[in-house]
C-alpha cells in the first residue's frame, strides 16, 4: 500500500447522505468512488437473467445477493482510478460481504484506514428520500427542498432531466431500512473492534457533515 493513500468506507441508512458526502469526498482525496448502488443499478439495466433478477430485488428494497456485488466490487478495485485509494459507498451490508472484502483487501496487501457511520433518526429520512433528484449520467444528487436545482427539475452543470429513483417511495423505504437495521448495522460492531469506527450525526447540514469527514481523514 501506498503511504498517503485513503481507503474509506461510508455506513449508513438510506438517504442518511452518503453519496451526497462521496461526491466531495472523491474529488478531496482524489480516489476512486466503489458505489455499490450505482454499479447494481447498470446491471439492473440488461435484460439477462441477472439484470432482472437485480432489478426485482432492487425494486422491492431487499439486499442483492452476496455473490454479486462481491464480484463487481473486486473487478472495480483495480481500476487506475484507485491507485490513490477507494470510497467504499452501500459496501459491505452483510457480514459475508465484510469476510469477503477482508480477503480482497489481504490478497492486495490493502487496509481501511477508517469507517464512517452517518446516524441519523430513521423518522428523517422519508422526507429526504422522496424529495431526492438525480443526474443519473453524473451522479449528482439534489433535493427538491434540502438542495434544489438552480432550475427546477434540471441538473445544474448540463441542463439535463433529474429523475427519481424507482425505490425512492415510502413503501419500499420500509423495506430498505428493516434490511440496513438487520444486517447492515452490526458491521458497525465488525470495525469498532478494530478501531476503525467513526459515528457522525448525519442530520446536520451538509456542510457540517462534510467538517466532520475532514477531520476523521484529516490524518490519512
Ligand atoms: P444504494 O443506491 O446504495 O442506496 P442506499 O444505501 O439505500 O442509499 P441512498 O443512495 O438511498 O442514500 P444516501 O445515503 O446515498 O443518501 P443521499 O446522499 O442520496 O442501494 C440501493 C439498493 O441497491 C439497495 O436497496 C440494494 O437492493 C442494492 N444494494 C446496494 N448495495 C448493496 C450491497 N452491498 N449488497 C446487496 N445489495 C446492495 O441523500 C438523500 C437525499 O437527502 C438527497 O436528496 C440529498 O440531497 C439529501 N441530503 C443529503 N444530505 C443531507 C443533509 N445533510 N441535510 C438535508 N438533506 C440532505
């Protein structure tokens, strides 16, 4: 491993923020953005039996399978884009999933340098996420009331169409959380046993969260 380098992860409920704190986090450190969301997402597209299997699960809020995004987690870990080091964003949520990045990380003689929890109170997130607007193409992320778009329903760098994600509704929100508190949420014990763990309060401003990031990497 590279000294300098930052090898990150982000924790966190639906809509507590963590890919609205990526965007800047990237372009700070200079290292490449591992979404797990996004990458599910280009796979949902196809019309294999693995682009609708990805789909359903998806559209309901329930986890895709291990096997998955473990997959296409380690293809992407050595892209170019990494050499300075990786966000881990939506990855681990599963217990498997943290064995298996462990073993990843071994083989590339890698280490996380730190994990990040965004708590947040379950009860403020439905407004956060059915108010959420996207520039798919860039992954920007505004909200309707919490960031709105220079010009309503336009991404502000290209004048493109926002759209909303089809598992931002209440129902499936339900879903989704139940799924995070179950078995995404333990991870938080997994790395607080090794030191790694960092809470924020992730219902403050954007700004603020983003002062709490600097500080937790400030030394890495
Ligand atoms: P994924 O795409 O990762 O979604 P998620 O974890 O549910 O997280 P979100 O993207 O909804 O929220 P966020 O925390 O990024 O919030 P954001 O910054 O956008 O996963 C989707 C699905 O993929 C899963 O349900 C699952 O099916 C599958 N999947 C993904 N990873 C998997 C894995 N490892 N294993 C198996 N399956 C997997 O913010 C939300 C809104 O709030 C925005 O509009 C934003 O503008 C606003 N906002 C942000 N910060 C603030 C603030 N401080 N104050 C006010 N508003 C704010």
């Amino acid at each position: 491993q590279q000294s300098g380098n930052v090898n990150a992860m982000f924790l966190g409920p639906p809509g507590s923020g963590k890919g609205t704190q990526s965007e800047r986090f990237v372009r700070h450190f200079g290292v490449c953005h591992l979404d797990a969301g996004t990458m599910l997402r280009a796979v949902a597209k196809a019309e294999s039996e693995l682009g609708k299997r990805v789909r359903g699960l998806m559209n309901e809020g329930r986890l895709v399978d291990d096997q998955t995004i473990c997959e296409i987690i380690e293809q992407n870990l050595d892209k170019p884009e990494c050499k300075k080091g990786f966000l881990l964003d939506g990855f681990p949520r599963t217990q498997a999933q943290a064995e298996r990045l462990d073993d990843m990380l071994g083989r590339r003689r890698q280490q996380l340098n730190g994990v990040v929890e965004f708590a947040i109170d379950d009860r403020l997130l439905e407004e956060r996420i059915v108010g959420r607007l996207m520039h798919v193409p860039s992954g920007r992320v505004y909200h309707e009331k919490f960031r709105p778009p220079q010009v309503p329903g336009k991404d502000d760098v290209t004048g493109e169409p926002l759209t909303r994600r089809s598992d931002d509704n209440a129902e499936t929100l339900r879903t989704r959380l139940a799924q995070y508190h179950e078995k995404t949420r333990p991870l938080t014990d997994y790395y607080g046993r090794r030191h790694l763990m960092h809470r924020l309060d992730a219902s403050r401003s954007q700004d603020q969260v983003w002062q709490d990031l600097l500080r937790i990497f400030k030394q890495a």
